[in-house]
C-alpha cells in the first residue's frame, strides 16, 4: 500500500544554506494493509519527517514515495485532495491542532466544507456524534465544549474521530500519547489498536520502545536517519542483532528486571544520540524471513 | 529520619477560589532512601517539591510541619529557607533545563549563585571539576553556554549545581521525563550515585513514571488528588500494591514484553477531580470500582505491614478479616 523507496531528504541550515543536514538518509520500508508499523528512534533520527513526508508536507530530496504504486509527488490539486481522504497525521501536541479562541468541534466543521460541502446538516451531525463516540468519548461530554475545557486524551481522541469522518486507510500517529498520562495513554493505544482491527493501517512513531511493543505488527529502529534494524516486532524486540537496538532495550525501564543486575557494557553518549556524525554507510542483510540489520 | 513530613497541606489562591494541592500529606524519608514519588498529572507531585523549598504565593501554607534532619524548616518564611536552601535541601525543578539564563556561561551562572551565598568559585572550583567528571561532562562545559548543551548534558550540569554544596535532600522533579532512553537510564543511574557516594544524604525523585522509579527507589509514594494513598517499599508498591488506585495505575503501564494482542491493558476509567471542590471522602471514590457507603468519609494512611501503608477501607476491612 505505501512504499518508502530509497528516500533520503537533506536540510539547508546555516547562514546561506551552507551547511546540510541528512535527516533521512536512503530508507527504504513497506507498509501493508490493516498493519501497524513502528518506527522508533531518539529525538533528531528523523522520524517526525519521514511522517512529514508521507503526508507531504516536505517534499523527499531522493527516493520515491508511492501510494497504492503511484509517486505522491506527483499528486496534483484534485488527486492529493483524495490522497488525503485516505492519508491523514496526528500528532504529539494535541492543543496545538485547536484554536483555543472557537469550540474544539469546528474541526469536524472544517472538514465538513473542505470533503464534503454536500452533506446536510442533520446526517453530518449524525456522522460527528458516531465517530465521537467510535473514539470512545461521549458527544454530550465533548461537542460544543472550548479546547481548555477538554484534556489532553480527549482533544486526541477528537483528532482521531476527525480522521475517521474520512475514508482513512494510512494514519501516521507521530507520538501521540506521549503528552498523556499513564492511565489515559492506555485507552487510545487499544482505541489504535482496534481500528487497525478494522483494516486501517498506522505509522506509529515513538521514542517509547514498550509503546511500539505493545501495538505493533513490525519495527523499524531508526538511528541517526538511517534503519539499523526492521522485522516483525516479537523478533525484534526478543532476538536484537544490532548493538544500538540492544542498547535501547537496555535502557528502558521495566518492572521485571533491575538496571543494576545488568550493566550496560558501552559507555552510554553524554549528549544523547541525536547530535552525532551520521551512520557509517551501511546495508541492509536479512538474518531470518523479515528480520534485517544493517551492517557495514 | 531525613525528612518528616506531617499533615502538610498547601493551597493555591485562585480566583476560582483555594486549590486544594496538598491536603494532608505525611511521610518520612530515611537517611540514604531514595522516596519515589508518583501519581498522575496533577495530583500535586511538584507542589509537594516545591513548597519544601520555595514555597511562594500563590501557594499558601495552611497547616503541617517539615523537619529536616530533625529541624523544623521554615518553609513559608522565604528569607528564613535560605539558609537551607542548598545546603540542607535542594531542588531540580520540573523544566529546569530551560529555566537556565539562556545569557550566562555555564561557569559564569555558577560564580554568581556562589557569590550570592558569599562563597568563592575559585576556592570551589577543583570541586565543581571533580563533580563535572563525575558526570562525565569535560571542564570545558563551563565556557559553554545552556544552548550549546544537549539535553542530557544540561540536566547533568543542573544536577551538579544543584549538589554542589552537598545538601542533605536533593529533590528531583521529572529530571529524566524529557530525555531519549539511553540518556534517561544514564541520569537517572547517576541519580543513585550520587548517593551511594554519600554527596547527598536522601532523595525525594519526582515522576509520572513508576517503572524508573522501580530501577532507582527503595521506597514509593503513590499520591492521588493532593493526598498520599500507598506507600512502601518499591518492590511491594510495583509487584504488590494494595490500594485499588495503585493496582489500576501500575497496571496500565506498557511494558516490553506486554502486547494488544496477548494481554490487553486496561486504563483508570474517568479523570482525577479537579482540587477546588474535590470529592469528599476518599478522593478516589469517583473512579474506584470497589467505592461503597464507607468511603464517603476519608480513610487513614494505615500501616499493613513493614513500611507498607495505605490509606482505603477495603484494604483495611480485608486486613481486619485476616486476623
Ligand atoms: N525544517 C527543518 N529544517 C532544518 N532541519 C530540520 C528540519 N526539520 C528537521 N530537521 C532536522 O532533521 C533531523 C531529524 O529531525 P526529526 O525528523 O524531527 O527527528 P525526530 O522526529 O526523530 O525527533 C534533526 O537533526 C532535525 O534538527
Ligand atoms: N500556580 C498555580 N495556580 C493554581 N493552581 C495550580 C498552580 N500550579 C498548580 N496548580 C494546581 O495544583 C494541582 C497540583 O499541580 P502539580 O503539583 O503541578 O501536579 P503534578 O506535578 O503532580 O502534575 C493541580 O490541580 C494544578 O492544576
Ligand atoms: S476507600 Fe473506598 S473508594 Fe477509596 S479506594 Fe478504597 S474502596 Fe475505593
Ligand atoms: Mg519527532
Ligand atoms: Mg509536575
């Protein structure tokens, strides 16, 4: 169904675009109908634009992106209007997608005028309330309410209902529980995970390993713009064949094991991940059916 | 004992009317413990850091008693607190890594904190050289400027202002909430150093999330809507908890090793109550599956076993029926 295709996509920084940064750099994946793909990462490897891109938001550098095999580049006015009933993004900052001066449900008004201005007032409303409560809110707790007087876990809730008024088929979850807490994080995790049930297909970006544990089909670990290892999730979180990956699950905190029991041999990176010189150049080698790692 | 904490209760003045942040809050902090404190947001996780050391209006101090070291601290007297502040007690503030002036070298920001409490940087300088490379981070951070360190290296060099002058209680406040997962087990670690070296005598580490604080606690204390409901060793609050709000919590964190497919989780239905007008009882009863008449008056914080204390009356009448 989608297709990433050897996609790099470089930045311009610096004082007359001197300098590039690699945020992507030639990563290649699949996603499949009514499959959860996770793609995980620390901050600046380059997830939140691999999302962008598919929602073309930014443009690829090199490498084609294709939907059901057609180059979304290429999508004109008319064909990325129907691009987007089937393709939309969430995101981490769920206020950030309301404004707080109009009710949080003149998103769903907005998409009224925008994909279907024929709609009738009563069967829209109809529409709004089941896909309210599809998402597992109460219209009556929700509609007509301002942004501030909602929390975070249900304006999220609200942005998914709001995709689901479309014909989606993609979704690109870019981090959206991570502004949740604990006990509400769990309800729209099981909420993806049904729909994904009902054959929609989810890019779910993390940086929370037990995350992408919990939902998903298969894994992507991203590091520094490049994949160091993709498989079916179980295989990859239960048999990790590259350094960074174990290091990763070395480092999450669990409730079965102590860190103190287990030592992590590499000096972990005082400054985090992000900032490093780019991978070495490497490539990708299957090690079992699915299960592939990068090496150099 | 290093801290004691007896029936503290702290309230925000807001036009709404009184925020009811701590109502009734008491525990006690060993020497060498680290205390884990959790809860979801807003149960009043950094009010309870805060008013220990700078507790400032809006907040109004309405009735209870801090000791530290087995001295009453004058927590609602600002001037009175600074004698204390850093050296009897110290706080990293939730979002301290950008509350650092942005205009200032490391170094610089440094000497005048140090200034302000008439203290020489030079004389502390091999010290502060000792601490950076106890850390991990190179001397040449104090020329640098907040905007030129990552993440993990700010939240570092916080931690070793903070601890500069050896305070007896370093409070930490979500400290490891923002950073990637390799960085986060490293800081977190050097939480457990600092004190297994003795450089501060207790810690209180603030977080949403209890499995870190399985990793670095010896002691948990799960509050709810601004009053304590469990606590205990780390062990019994992450393996075995009694009150029904900790068993929800706990058992709606993802884990490795947890998946949709195999074990579905459940979350806490309904949200906490806001604290201007909270439920009267047992704060929870809105939410709680097991509520009944009993719990329309408040429930003690009742000791069930060594250090394990909760405060619900189905846990008590189960424990009553035991004997
Ligand atoms: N608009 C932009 N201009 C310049 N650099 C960018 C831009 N967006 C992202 N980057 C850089 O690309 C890299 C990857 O960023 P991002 O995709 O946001 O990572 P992640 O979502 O994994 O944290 C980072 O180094 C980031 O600074
Ligand atoms: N400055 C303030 N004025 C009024 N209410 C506040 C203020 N700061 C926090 N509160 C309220 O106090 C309660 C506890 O907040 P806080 O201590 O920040 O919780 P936590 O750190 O556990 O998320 C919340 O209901 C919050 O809305
Ligand atoms: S006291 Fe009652 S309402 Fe409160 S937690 Fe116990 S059983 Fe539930
Ligand atoms: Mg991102
Ligand atoms: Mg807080």
């Amino acid at each position: 169904m989608l297709e990433f295709d050897s996609v790099t996509k470089e930045f311009r920084v610096g004082a007359f675009g001197r300098l590039t940064i690699t945020a992507v750099d030639d990563v290649s994946f699949r996603i499949a109908p009514g499959e959860i793909v996770s793609l995980i990462g620390e901050s600046g490897s380059g997830k939140s634009t691999i999302g962008r891109m598919i929602l073309r938001l930014t443009p690829a550098t090199k490498g084609t992106i294709r939907f059901d095999g057609v180059d979304v580049s290429t999508l004109g006015r008319k064909e990325l209007k129907e691009y987007y009933r089937h393709v939309q993004g969430v995101f981490q900052d769920p206020f950030s997608s309301f404004n707080p001066v109009f009710k949080a449900d003149r998103v769903f008004e907005m998409l009224r005028s925008q994909f279907y201005p024929d709609r009738s007032g009563s069967e829209w409303e109809d529409r709004v309330a089941k896909a309210v409560e599809d998402v597992g809110l109460n219209p009556v707790q929700v509609l007509n309410r301002y942004p501030h007087q909602l929390s975070g876990g249900q304006l999220q809730r609200m942005l998914l209902a709001r995709a689901l008024l479309l014909d989606l088929r993609l979704l690109v979850a870019d981090e959206v529980i991570s502004m949740l807490d604990a006990s509400t994080r769990v309800g729209v995790l099981n909420l993806l995970a049904e729909l994904r049930e009902r054959g929609l297909s989810i890019l779910f970006i993390t940086h929370d390993l037990a995350l992408g544990y919990y939902i998903s089909d298969r894994t992507i670990i991203l590091r520094r713009g490049s994949i160091v290892e993709m498989g079916d999730t179980r295989r990859v979180f239960q048999d990790p064949r590259h350094p960074y990956t174990q290091t990763l699950l070395a480092s999450v905190p669990q409730m079965e094991w102590r860190w103190r029991d287990r030592p992590v041999s590499a000096a972990v990176p005082v400054d985090g991940d992000g900032t490093g010189d780019a991978e070495p150049v490497t490539v990708l080698e299957e090690v079992e059916p699915g299960h592939w790692v990068a090496v150099s | 004992m290093s801290l004691r904490v007896e029936d503290l209760r702290v309230y925000y003045q807001t036009l709404e009317g009184e925020v009811k942040a701590l109502d009734g809050v008491s525990f006690a902090i060993a020497d060498g413990e680290i205390m884990g404190l959790a809860g979801e947001s807003g149960c009043g996780k950094s009010t309870l850091a805060q008013s220990i050391v700078r507790l400032v209006p809006p907040m109004k101090l309405v009735g209870g008693v801090v000791e530290l070291d087995g001295e009453k601290l004058p927590i609602d007297d600002f001037e009175a607190m600074n004698r204390h502040r850093m050296v009897g007690v110290s706080i990293v503030p939730q979002y301290a890594m950008s509350a650092l002036n942005p205009t200032r070298k490391i170094g610089k920001l440094i000497k005048e904190l140090l200034g302000a409490r008439g203290i020489s940087y030079r004389a502390k300088l091999p010290e502060l050289e000792n601490r950076l490379q106890l850390v991990g981070l190179p001397r040449e951070v104090l020329d640098m400027y907040p905007i030129e360190l990552s993440g993990g290296m700010k939240q570092r060099v916080v931690m070793v202002i903070s601890t500069l002058l050896d305070p007896s209680l370093l409070i930490a406040d979500e400290i490891t909430s923002a950073l990637d997962v390799s960085t986060q087990r490293a800081v977190a670690e050097m939480l457990v150093d600092f004190r297994d070296r003795e450089i501060v005598k207790s810690m209180m580490v603030v977080t949403h999330d209890v499995s870190i604080l399985y990793q670095i606690a010896d002691s948990i204390l799960i509050m709810y809507a601004g009053q304590p409901v469990e606590s205990g060793p780390a062990e019994v609050i992450t393996h075995a908890p009694r009150h029904p709000y900790t068993q929800l919590l706990v058992g709606s964190l993802p884990q490795v090793g947890v998946r949709y497919d195999e074990q579905p989780l459940s979350g806490i239905a309904g949200n906490p109550p806001g604290l201007i007008d909270p439920p009267s009882g047992c704060r929870f009863r809105p939410r709680c599956p097991f509520a009944s008449e009993r719990c329309e008056s408040r429930p003690p914080l009742v000791e069930i076993g060594d250090g394990h204390s909760v405060a619900c009356w189905k846990v008590m009448e189960e424990e009553d029926a035991r004997v």
